[in-house]
C-alpha cells in the first residue's frame, strides 16, 4: 500500500482510490496552502500602504484594469490593486484550476457537490443548435420548446387572443415567488424599464412581484388591479415554498372568490420543475412551465422563472434579445483569457 501525504497534512493510501479520485482530492487541496494564494497574502501588506488616489493617477494601469467585450465596458481601476495585484490573483484562478472548472461545468460535469447536479444556466440560453449534454442528453431542445412554449402564450396574452373568463383581455401580471423565484426576474424588469425599445413593448402592462408574506404587502400589490384583468403566474422551483405557496392560495382565493373557482384555468399559471404539484394545486398541467433541476434557483432568471413574467410585460422577442446577450457573454466566459475576460476579472 502506497500513503501520500498532501499538502493539506491528509494522508491517503493509494489502493483505496481510483486515479480519477485522486486527481480530484489533490484539487480540492485548500486554497490557501497553495504558493499563488501566499505570495498575494504577502502582496496585500504592500499594497494597503497605497492610497487610490495614487493609484489613479497612473494611466497605464488604468487602461490595463479596463475589460471590454460583448457591447460591455468593465472598469475595475477603482479596486485598491495594482496590475501586480491582478496578474497574482491570474496565478491564483489558475492555481485554483479555474479554466478546467469552467469547462467542465459547459460540458454538463456535476459540479454543484452538494446536490449532486450538473450547473446548466448556461443551456438556459444557448443557440437553438447548440449541443449541451446533462447526463449523456442534450437539453437544448428541451429548454427551446418552453421558450417557443412561453413565446406563443405570451403572444397570445399579449394580442388579447388568451382572455379572462370575462372576456376582458389580460393586461396586469402577479408573479409569485421568492429568492431565486424572484430576485432576478425583478432586477432584469427594473433594468429593461429604462430601455426605451422595451418600455414601448410594455406600455399598458402592469408587471408585480409578490414575495413578502406580509398581508399589507399583499394588499398593497392588489391596489388597482382587477381579477378579471389579472394574470398570476406562480413561480417556485420546487412548488413547496412556504411563503410562496401561501401567496399563491391567497391570490388564488382573490380569484375564484371574485370570478369563480373555473377562473383559475384561465388567470392562473405556474413555472416549475414539480409539475406534479402545480397539478394538485390546481392550475391546469398545459399552463405550467418547466425547468429542470440543473438550474440553480438564483441562476434561473434565463429560465421560464424569468422569461415567462418578462415576454408577458415586454414580449418575447425583448426577452430574446436579453437571452442572445447572456448567450454571448458566456461565449466569451468560455474562451476569453483571463486577462480578457470580464466575468473572471468581476470576481
Ligand atoms: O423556487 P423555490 O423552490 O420556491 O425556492 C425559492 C427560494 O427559496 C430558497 O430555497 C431559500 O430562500 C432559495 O434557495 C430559493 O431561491
């Protein structure tokens, strides 16, 4: 038998391990012990005696701490570094395997370790020919007949072709969520306001997120809308959520109490990988929009979590533009080099 002893003090025997585990147990050899990680330690004494203003005033390492790609301009020279301080922190991602990890994370690897799954936002988004495999399948049509899903009932919503079981079109949206549910859909409608091509789109739409259980913060949200005019769209990943569930019944009271119980099939629709349990809540399985578990909950904006509420209040072909960017970004997160490469340098 054959002990190794690594750095991290870990003693392992060899017979016990396959290769493949052993390469990855000398990976995950802490951070911290590793050289690049010491001398930017060493590093951070220096450069605390440096004020920014000085900093500042040298123009080459401004330049050299400004990124630009995909339309974006990332300028980072405010950060109290200098360009030492950034080609350490290179050698610390490359000490830290980082091009290997971004590869194996596109190729559909489960490195989310603690759930077991594969990190796919990236499928959320990519061209309708792309091949991104989970498990030995490709996802991409799966993800692309929810979008052409989202992107004919939106149309329909939108063109007043999908009424109320009053005959009035839908013009306000309620979407119902938290967290992950919530926070990114919310974030990109707050940007996409200020955008005058979708400003235009949304013009007499309403779009309201729900999280809070508070029922001030619910009654709030129901100032000025009428049932016969609204459209829930529930949005849980797991369909469980506490918080999210007891909005959900309580909209869903709001509707039938006012409309009837047969008004839900027509004002209420989910987005959710348990469609079992958007079932047994009530909304009709033909109104439910999947995702899939390889969707981390704060990354599923891309997904029918985001993309749904958004085509609703802009239109599809807005939330197409925003996929296409988000597309193009992680492109450039794939094969950009470091140095280039603006979400590594945002870290
Ligand atoms: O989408 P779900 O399953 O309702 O979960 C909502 C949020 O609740 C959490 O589980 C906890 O806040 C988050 O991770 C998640 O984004």
């Amino acid at each position: 038998m054959i002990r190794l002893m690594l750095r991290s003090g870990l003693t392992i025997c060899l017979e016990k391990v396959s290769a493949l585990n052993l390469y990855r147990m000398a990976w995950s050899a802490l951070i911290c012990e590793t050289e690049a990680w010491k001398e930017l330690e060493s590093h951070v004494e220096d450069i605390k005696k440096t004020h920014l203003r000085e900093l500042m005033s040298d123009e080459d390492r401004c330049m050299a701490m400004m990124v630009e790609s995909e339309g974006m301009l990332l300028d980072y020279s405010r950060q109290c570094a200098t360009v030492d301080t950034i080609n350490k922190l290179f050698s610390l991602a490359e000490a830290a395997h980082l091009k290997e990890k971004i590869s194996r994370m596109f190729n559909g690897e489960r490195i989310n370790s603690t759930e077991n799954r594969s990190v796919l936002h990236v499928a959320l988004r990519a061209p309708r020919d792309a091949v991104i495999n989970c498990d030995g399948k490709n996802v991409v049509p799966d993800v692309w007949q929810v979008l052409d899903k989202i992107r004919d009932f939106s149309d329909m919503v939108r063109s007043g072709a999908w009424i109320g079981v009053t005959g009035k079109p839908l013009k306000d949206v309620i979407a119902v969520g938290i967290g992950g549910s919530f926070l990114g859909p919310l974030f990109v409608h707050t940007a996409l306001q200020t955008d005058p091509e979708a400003a235009e789109c949304a013009k007499g739409r309403q779009l309201h997120f729900l999280a809070n259980v508070d029922p001030i913060d619910v009654a709030r949200n129901l100032v000025g809308l009428n049932p016969e005019t609204t459209l829930v769209v529930v949005v849980s990943k797991t369909f469980t959520t506490a918080e999210t569930m007891l909005n959900a019944r309580t909209l869903r009271e709001w509707i039938s109490s006012s409309l009837g119980p047969e008004a839900v099939a027509k004002h209420m629709v989910a987005v959710s990988t348990n469609l079992t349990l958007v079932e047994k809540f009530g909304i009709d399985p033909n109104n439910a929009f999947a995702f899939w578990d390889w969707v981390g909950g704060r990354y599923s904006v891309c997904s029918a979590v985001g993309a749904l509420p958004l085509s609703l209040q802009y239109g599809f072909s807005v939330v197409e533009k925003f996929l296409t960017g988000a597309s193009g970004i992680d492109q450039h997160f794939h094969s950009a080099p470091f140095v280039k490469n603006i979400p590594v340098c945002s870290r």
